[in-house]
C-alpha cells in the first residue's frame, strides 16, 4: 500500500510537463543558436589596443625563459619505474 499515491503523483507531474507550453521566446533561441555576432565588437575598442611592439616583446620573454630548471627536477622516469614494479 502506499504506492497509489506516489504513482498519482508521478502521473500528475508527467501529465503537467508533457501538455505545458510555456511562452517561447523565440528571438533568444535564435540569439543562442546562432553564437556571437562576428562583426559586433566585444572588449577594448581599437584605439585603446595594445602596441604590436608590445605584444611582441611579451612573446619573447616566453621563448627565452629555462626550461631545464624543471626536467632537473622532474621525478618522473622514478616514479613510473616504481609503478611497473
């Protein structure tokens, strides 16, 4: 006993979602579907923007930084061999 009204309950609820419609906003579904528009532009605008110069030097500074500060210390090769073990 007991299962009749969990049961009605269910079927209340499924009969509510399965005949409800909610207003759809339409023009938001296309916003959504349609992404981002490719010409509308988002952030800084482009008298405010960065130097090319500047963007190129901060690149560099990537390029020459030491790396073999981190393979000295990497444990790795140890670990795994311990794994295999």
């Amino acid at each position: 006993m007991g299962r009749g009204r969990q049961k009605a309950k269910q079927t209340k609820v499924a009969r509510e979602l399965k005949y409800y419609s909610p207003d759809t906003d339409y023009n938001a579904l296309q916003r959504e579907l349609h992404g981002p528009d490719p010409y509308r532009q988002i952030g800084r605008p482009a008298a405010q923007e960065a130097p090319v110069s500047d963007v190129e030097d901060d690149e560099s500074d990537d390029e020459s930084e030491d790396w073999s500060k981190y393979t000295a210390t990497d444990d790795y090769d140890e670990w795994s061999s311990k794994r295999r073990a």
